[in-house]
C-alpha cells in the first residue's frame, strides 16, 4: 500500500518504484502471457523510446487503439513515460467517432496494432506494438498539473466532449489507502479502457504490486467470472448493469473474492442482498462519480455481516474529496431534503478539452472554500442523518444505459443528420434508448445508419416514426405524449422446429420481454444488449443449453444459437444428460479425467461444502470427517479390504471427484476403478495404546484430501494389542451424511460375512445419479414461493457471534437425565410432534434471550431421500440440506401451541427442503441469516455384527452448533468457537437449553414468556471439551466421553 508521502508523485513514478521494489512479481496476466513488473517496465521504456523517435514531447496527446490485452498496458503506460497524454479510443468505434476523436483531441500519434493500422483515420501517423522494441526512451519527468489522459463522453450538443484529466487527480484516486489492496492480489481488467473504471483494473493493482488479469473479448458474465475466481481472482469490478445480472441468475458467483465493485448507474439494493446472501463473505463496494471526477468520488462500502438497508447509498467523499448538496442558490440543504449535487477536492477533471464555455458551465466556483472549483453533477442526491449520500434522480436529460452516461441530445443530433429525418427525439424506457423520429424511412435503415456514426451502447433499441412530435400548450415535445414502444417479434417469424430453437425462442421471449420470437429473429434487432446477453447466457445454462454471450452476438437468432449451442457428447450413455458438455469441455474433461465413467453434477449442498473447503486451504478441512469402528470378533484383515473394495466398485458415488474446468464449470466425475488407501498399524507397543490411537487419528485430520483427485476416503486399520483392532475411516463429507454410514458400513458386513464378491444383483443398484435427477424435476419456482412465504418480514440479521474470525473450536458435552428424555418423549407422543420440534423449539428460546428478539432464525440440517424414490434408503452420498427454521414468539401463547405451530410449518416446508440454503436466503432476503446451527442426528444402524460405532471426528463453519444424539442417554454438544462467543455465554447456553426442554416437559401449557431463562442455574457442572485425546477418552471409558478437537473439528460419540 502507498504512503501519504508517496501522494506526490505521479502514476508512471509510483509504478516504476513499484518495479524497483519487487520486479519478478507477477504484474500482468493476459492468458498465457505474463508479464513480471521488470518485463512490463522494460517493454513500455522501449516503446516509450520509439515514441520520443518519432517526435512525441512532453505536453503531447497520443491515441491508443487496441483490443484488451498485455500490450495495451503496456501502451498506456509508454505515453506516459514519454511525457505525454492519451487518448483511450475503442477500436469497436465507428469510423467517424474515431476520426472525431483523434481529430479533436489534436492528437500527434496513434498507438495501435497491425490487424487496426488501415482502419486509422488519414493525416495521422501510427505506431504499432512489437513487444521487441530496440532501445529505451530518455527518462521524462511529469508534473503533477500535467495533463494524464483525455476520455471522451456523450455530448449534448451533438458531439462527445473530452474530458481532460491531470496527473495529480489519477495518482490520488490510485494511491488512496481505502482500497487496500495487498500485493499477490489479482484484479479483473474488463472494461472499456476507453471509459475510468480501467483506473481501477489496471493502475490500483499495479502501483500496489498486485496483478492485472486481461478478460478475454467479450462481457464478463457469471460462467467466466467463476472460472476467474477458480484461478485466484481476488476482486472485480462490474458496472450496475452486469451486477444486477450476475446477481439475478447466479449469485453465488461472486462466492471467493475478497471484494465486487458497483456502479456507474443505480444499483438495486435487492440484487446486492442476493450477492451477500449467496456469497457472506464477500466485500461489497458501491462507487459512484462522473469521469470528470476521475473514476468515484464517493464509495459506500459493505463489510460482510454488516447490515444495509433498503436502498444502497453513494456513500461518503473519498479522502481529500467533498460533496455538497445545494439549493439553487448555492447554499446546503438540510439532511433529507434534496438538492443538486456538486462534488470538489482531489481528483477533480480540469475541464472539457478545447470546451471553455462548457467547462465554466460545469465547473463553477465553490462558495466554500474561495478560489477553487467544484462540478456540477447534475445528479439530485439528499443525505441521511449520519452522513451518507442517496442518489435521487437527474436534473437534467443525461441517461444512463448499461453503466454510460448518455446525452439524448446527441443521439438526436445524429438522428436529424441523417437525410429525411425532419425531427428526433430519444428517451430512455426500463433501460432501453427509444428514438423518435418525424420521417417515412425504414427504422432498421435509421438504425444501421446510427451504427456507422455511433458506438453500439448509443444505438437506440428501437427507432419509431411519426407524423408528428407531440407538442405541449408552449410548444416544448411532449415526452408523456410519445407512444409507448411494444417489444414484439416480427409476426413473419419462422416458427422454430427442433427442442433447442424452440428452447431458446422462449427465452429470448422472457429475457427480452416479447411475446413471441421466432427462430430466425435476431438479437440485437429486437434490442438485445451486453446485460440481456448475459441473462440469456445464465437462462440457457439452467435450462441445460451452453451458449455465451459472444455467441449471442455473433449468432444472434435463436436457429443459429441451437446449432452451435452445448450438446451431449456422442457414445455417452442417457445417465451423463445429467450435464451437457460442449466439445471443448468434453475434450478437456477426457484429458484430464481419462476413462469417466460418471459425470454428473453438483447438489446443492455439495456445491456449498466445496466452497467452504477451498476457501480456507491451510490447515485441516473444516468438512473432512472421521468414523472411528471397533472390530468385533476375529479380523481376516484381506478380507475386510476386500469387502470395502467391493461396496467401492459397486457405488461410483464413492469414487467421484471434483474437476472445475476451464469454463467455470464444476462436476462430479467418476472412473470405474479407483485405488483405495488402505494401510494397517500396530499399536501394541509400550504405551497407551489409546493415546497412540488419538495421535494416529489426529495425523490423518491434517492430511487433507485433494477433491480433484479420488477416493476422497482412505482406511487406517489398526491393531490395538490385546484390545479390539479399530478401523479409522477418513473421508470428505462431500460425499456421505450420516445415514450413508450405515449404509455403506451395512454393506462392507454384508460383503465381508458372505467372504466371496457377491453376485450381481437383478436390476441397476439405486445411485446418487437417481437423487440428482429428481432433484432437477423439482419444482423450484414452488420452492422459492413457500420459503419466500415462511419467512417474509423478517428484520435484519441478528448474528450471536462477535466477529467472523476464528477456526479453532472448544465443546461443552452433557446428557439428559434418563427420566427427563422419558418425559420428553412421552410430550412429543402425546401431541403429536418429533423430537427434533421440541429440540428447535427450545433452542429458539434461547436465541430469544441471546439476541433479544421474539422472531428468530437459525439453521438445521434436514435429510432429502424422497420417499418416491426407489432404492433411496439404501443409497449412500450426501442427500441432506441445511435449511432456515423461523420460530415467531409470543409471550402469552402456550409453549404446547407454539411448539405444535413449528410442527406445523415445518411439515408444510418438507415437499421444498431441497432448494439450497444460498436460494432460501436469495429469496428471503438479508433476514434470513443465521450464525447457529441445531443439528438432531437419528440414523439407521445395525452392522452386522462386525462393527461397534466409537465415534466420528466432523466439523462445521457456524460460530455455535447444538448436536443432539437421541437414545437412552441422550446426548448434547455444543460447538463453538471461543474468538466469536465467550465461553462464559458458551456455558450458559448449554445450561439454557436443558433448562428450557426441562420447563417443557413438566409443563408445556406454560405460556412462553413464563418459561424465564434466568431460572435456570448457570455454571453448573457441564464439562468443557478441548483439543487433544479423540478416541482415547471414549476407549478410556467406554461411554461418553468429552472429548474435542482442536482447531476445526469435532470428536462425538
């Protein structure tokens, strides 16, 4: 991070100490290419070089022309070096923009590359980028006042304007510390560099010694954005427009950066909820400011865990920045009330190039602080109480489309220039430029005109002609008066033929809000954009079509799209339509996964665990998991190998891993043979034989599995002297839950007794594969309804824990009384309700006294093996969810009729407890929250004989869980992790919890409110857990143990 000191200098300064500092950091990634900051510095000297031999000076304008990419970078940052400014020109730009621009920024140069030198405008020379550059440029010197680049916006007069930007404004954007960007970060470069978020992309990483990662052609949607993530992305910054896509499709997206950017047009508070939702850990930072205040004046930023409300501010000025609300007198409007907005201080524009009149319009004196500028926004904006800036609308004509400030005036002025054009007028409709035109000519010849003189964001969707403008009483238009467009399909549209036209007809019918398409209509005719393209992209993705934006724009109609859309790979069986891969997916996925067998998808749940075991890599896998068996009777230990061998062979659900490929895409992926780890100790050496156990045990915990790479399961048997040999099955939750331990364990008996493979059994064996296609038959738009139901209204989260640090966990273990767990069950007899409802029920009192609140929230895991399903009970993999509980409490109401409230809903959920936990939350919103988890286990066993269950070492990410065994000694843990809630609170909330189950089984008419809390004796005798023996406390006593693990997991018996 720079130092204040370093404020000073200018951008080209701070990079080159930069290079000094660290020059093999990586400073550029642009696909295969990457360049260290010394190669990034010795490629632009040298072109800075050729610059100066070819007569740039100090005070210079140079045009850049490139597509995105390393040279580009290097460009820019050789016009500096040079002395000179530049001029960012898209090459996607209209001839005539282009010459325009040159022309009127009076630049002496342009910069480009050989595939653009005979598009350049005549009368200017050109330079092209080698990379091999002969020597280096002298070393030139700017002043902070000196000018750093010209970047031309909409003009209302009919001509974009340039905006002049010093050295000064840029390096005090770039060198705030409030970024906070650390070195090794990698950031997305994706925007125009034409327009100022490429400040951030690319100078913010690269004086801070951070990484520039190139996007490749194309917009950013969620697929690459999850592949740029996957390969160590650490922020990204997306205009409102992308945002609110990505976040409207697939929030979870976003799931491993440290932080997402917004702005440059409104953002809506919904669509950000939907990203803290699906992705908690995630910064949010809103920015808001004109390129004439270079790149954000203002920011609000969203730390995980904090709350927001329902609409998102601009925030507050950037150090050394002021924005002022005034009245039209220039005075401060007070707190609520709105007014215009003027932003001054650090990082202002010195005005529009060659513009005087329209630069003395704009910037103005600021009657704060004599004899300095501040600019006119023509945002209207009012403040809160506390100081934070609501955006509230426009003063004047200016739109935002897609992120970019429009001028209607000039898209008129381009429209009336055009021969027969009489009169034009363009407004903006639910985000779409509609023109108006007084003419007899063809709306699509109007439309391909404007494509020739401007850039496609300025083309309006859809040109309608008129007799006549609608005038008002003082013949001004009459905006109100203009018809309202209709965005329908051509009524000559072919009707499309095969499943994938009439797939993607449909779709482009939602997406772009028409009744019908045919399958030869085409996208951008029925005033498709970037944002719509990324929308279709992720509606086709759901629907099991891969297309990509770009497709979208090349192909266009929806016949085109189905022909070159994602099929599934020939030879492959009706079982791998589970996902369909295009070609280059299937040939990667042969490459690195030789010989699958199984490819299947991700469920919810799984996604969620891969997640959480990939965020934090050092250390144990918060989600690896241990059973621990005792072996009864005499052990043929080839034969126990033999026989797990064969339950392996027999479920590919147990051989899968998990491959994310180049797209973005990840899946599960099994070949039909896998080696099984299998190795076998002697503890039967001086020694405690227990402690030596717990030492192996907890040596496996730190071995963490690859998930790429199968089995995720490996067995340690050991032998224990004259004790009983135990088993010790290590494995990742991704695969099983607790009812697949008896049934894979069941079966390994089964093998082992029967001493010989079993035969094949008549008809396929019941498969995971089952479950992911009845879950993708479910009806989720009902699901989301019934969630969206249970828990509207909801206030703003109310988390127990202190901060989201922490991984270490500390236990506290008791058992119910044996008359009182009779009690209990004879209550949940009696009235017609599971345990588990008494248990969520007593655990919502106590969040009631933890956060003060009669609605509260918390999670519970719930097992998914529908019972339409055949074989479902005798199928292992993870076929359970985590979902929300919501228990409303009244006071007055009898605990009884409250809890038979909960049995109520919760019955009512059962059919929709498939959706995952980020779409529950998606559609209930920041409410739905929780920081705590009630986990009731009750599983089938059996075994056979063969095996005594001692125990499991498992873990999970939430600040508190309540684990609750049922049996004749009814046993409750309580997890926790000491960095987020204090061990004294840990203490009484085990002792609330067995008080208020107490309080409920002598007498559940009790009103809720008379069941208090403070009755129930604190710091009693309930045994606190640390790291250390696992299985040797349990062997020691044979019964309850309280053991723990330290670090992550959990030891229970």
């Amino acid at each position: 991070m720079i130092s204040a000191a370093q404020t000073t200098l200018s951008v080209p300064e701070l990079l080159a100490r930069q290079a000094d500092r660290t020059p093999d950091a990586v400073a550029v990634v642009d696909g295969d290419r990457v360049l260290t900051y010394r190669r990034l510095e010795e490629l632009a000297s040298r072109l800075s070089g050729r610059l100066v031999g070819r007569g740039v000076r100090r005070g210079d304008r140079v045009a850049v022309m490139m597509d995105r990419s390393a040279d580009l970078l290097v460009s820019l940052y050789a016009v500096w070096k040079a002395g000179a400014a530049y001029v960012p020109v898209d090459a996607a730009y209209p001839a005539r923009r282009v010459a325009f621009m040159v022309a009127d920024s009076g630049a002496s140069l342009i910069v480009c590359q050989a595939t653009m030198r005979h598009g350049m405008p005549e009368g200017i020379a050109s330079i092209v980028v080698t990379g091999e550059d002969a020597c280096d440029g002298p070393a030139v010197t700017t002043s902070p006042g000196a000018l750093a680049y010209v970047m031309y916006t909409s003009g209302s007069t009919g001509t974009p304007k340039g905006v002049a930007v010093p050295h000064r404004s840029v390096a005090e954007l770039v060198s705030s510390p409030g970024w906070a960007v650390a070195s090794g970060e990698s950031i997305l470069m994706h925007a125009p560099y034409a327009f100022d978020a490429s400040l951030f992309e690319i100078w913010v990483p690269l004086v801070s010694g951070a990484r520039v990662v190139i996007a490749p052609p194309g917009p950013v949607d969620a697929q690459r954005l999850r592949a740029a993530i996957a390969a160590g992305l650490t922020r990204a910054h997306l205009t409102a427009g992308s945002f609110r896509a990505v976040a409207e499709e697939s929030p979870e997206s976003f799931a491993g950066l440290r932080e997402v950017l917004t702005g440059g047009d409104v953002v809506p508070a919904n669509a950000v909820a939907k990203v803290r939702a699906a992705c908690p850990q995630v910064r949010v930072r809103h920015l808001y400011g004109p390129t004439e205040t270079t790149l954000c004046a203002t920011w609000h930023l969203l730390e995980p865990g904090v709350e927001m409300g329902a609409v998102l501010p601009i925030g507050r000025p950037l150090p050394g920045r002021r924005a002022q609300v005034l009245d039209a007198t220039l005075r401060p409007v007070a707190p609520g009330v709105t007014g215009d907005l003027y932003l001054s201080g650090a990082g202002l524009a010195d005005g529009y190039l060659g513009r005087p009149g329209l630069t003395a319009d704009r910037f103005v004196a600021d009657p704060a602080v004599p004899g300095t500028r501040m600019y006119r926004t023509g945002d209207l904006a009012r403040r809160t109480p506390d100081g934070e800036l609501l955006f509230a609308g426009r003063a004047d004509d200016q739109v935002k489309i897609r992120g970019f400030r429009i001028e209607p005036g000039e898209i008129e002025a381009a429209l009336t220039a055009q021969p027969d054009v009489h009169e034009a007028v363009v407004v903006a409709v639910d985000g779409r430029l509609i023109g108006y035109a007084v003419t007899g000519v063809d709306p699509a010849l109007i439309r391909r005109r404007l494509g020739a003189v401007l850039p496609e964001y300025m083309v309006p969707a859809m040109v309608l002609t008129l007799d006549a403008l609608p005038l008002t009483g003082n013949g001004k238009v009459d905006r109100a008066a203009l018809p309202a467009p209709v965005f329908t399909a051509r009524t000559a549209g072919r009707e499309p033929v095969t499943e994938g036209e009439r797939l993607l007809c449909g779709l482009f019918a939602q997406v772009l809000g028409m009744d019908r398409v045919g399958a030869d209509d085409g996208f951008i005719e029925l005033g498709g954009d970037s944002i719509a393209a990324m929308r279709l992209a992720a509606r086709a993705s759901h629907a099991g079509l891969l297309v990509t934006p770009s497709q979208i724009f090349v192909e266009r109609t929806p016949a085109r799209l189905a022909a070159v859309a994602g099929v599934v790979p020939s030879g492959e069986s009706a079982d791998r339509q589970l996902v369909v891969l295009t070609a280059e997916e299937e040939a990667e996925l042969a490459r690195v996964v030789p010989g699958a067998r199984e490819v299947w998808p991700l469920a919810p749940l799984q996604e969620g665990l891969l997640f959480q075991s990939t965020l934090d890599d050092e250390g144990p896998d918060i989600y690896q998991a241990q059973w621990v068996l005792g072996l009864n009777g005499p052990l043929d230990a080839t034969r126990l190998r033999a026989a797990w061998e064969e339950v392996f062979a027999r479920h590919a659900e147990l051989r899968m891993r998990f491959v994310r490929l180049t797209s973005g895409r990840t899946l599960q992926v099994a070949t039909e043979h896998v080696v099984l780890p299998w190795r076998e100790v002697e503890l039967s050496g001086p020694g405690d034989v227990d402690a030596a156990f717990a030492e192996l045990s907890e040596w496996e915990q730190q071995r963490r599995f690859d998930l790429a790479q199968a089995p995720l399961f490996r067995l340690v048997l050991a032998r224990c002297g004259e004790g009983r040999p135990r088993l010790l099955v290590v494995h990742h939750h991704i695969l099983t839950d607790g009812w697949s331990v008896a049934v894979i364990l069941n079966e390994v008996a089964e093998a082992y007794a029967a001493d010989r493979p079993r035969p094949e059994q008549g008809g396929a064996v019941a498969s995971y594969r089952d479950y992911l296609s009845w879950l993708d038959r479910q009806d989720r738009d009902a699901a989301r309804a019934a969630w969206r139901a249970e828990l509207a209204g909801l206030d703003e989260p109310a988390p127990i824990a202190r901060t989201s640090a922490g991984t270490r966990y500390e236990y506290r273990v008791t058992f119910l009384p044996p008359a009182l767990y009779t009690g209990l069950t004879d209550l949940a007899r009696a009235r017609g309700m599971t345990m588990n409802t008494l248990a969520q029920g007593a655990w919502a009192m106590v969040l009631a006294r933890l956060t003060r609140r009669t609605d509260v929230v918390f999670g519970t895991t719930v097992a998914c093996r529908p019972a339409e399903l055949p074989g479902v009970e005798s199928m292992p993999g993870l076929m359970m969810n985590t979902v929300t509980v919501r228990v409303p409490l009244d006071a007055g109401q009898p605990a009884a009729d409250m809890l038979a409230g909960l049995q109520r809903r919760q019955a009512a959920l059962m059919p929709h407890q498939h959706l995952g936990l980020p779409e529950i939350q998606k559609v209930a919103g920041p409410g739905a929250t929780f920081d705590t988890l009630l986990v009731f286990e009750s599983y089938p066993r059996d075994y056979a004989d063969l095996f005594t269950y001692l125990g499991t070492v498992e873990g999970t990410h939430y600040p508190l869980t309540v684990g609750i065994i049922p049996g004749e000694r009814c046993r409750i843990q309580l997890a926790y992790r000491p960095e987020q809630v204090d061990e004294s609170v840990a203490a009484s909330v085990l002792n609330w919890f067995v008080g208020v189950l107490g309080a409920l089984a002598a007498d559940p008419g009790r009103p809720v409110g008379r069941i208090g809390l403070a009755e129930v004796p604190v710091g009693s005798a309930v045994p606190r857990a640390r790291g250390g023996a696992v299985v040797a406390r349990a062997g020691r006593t044979g019964g309850a143990g309280t053991a723990g693990r330290d670090r992550r997991g959990r030891y229970r018996r």
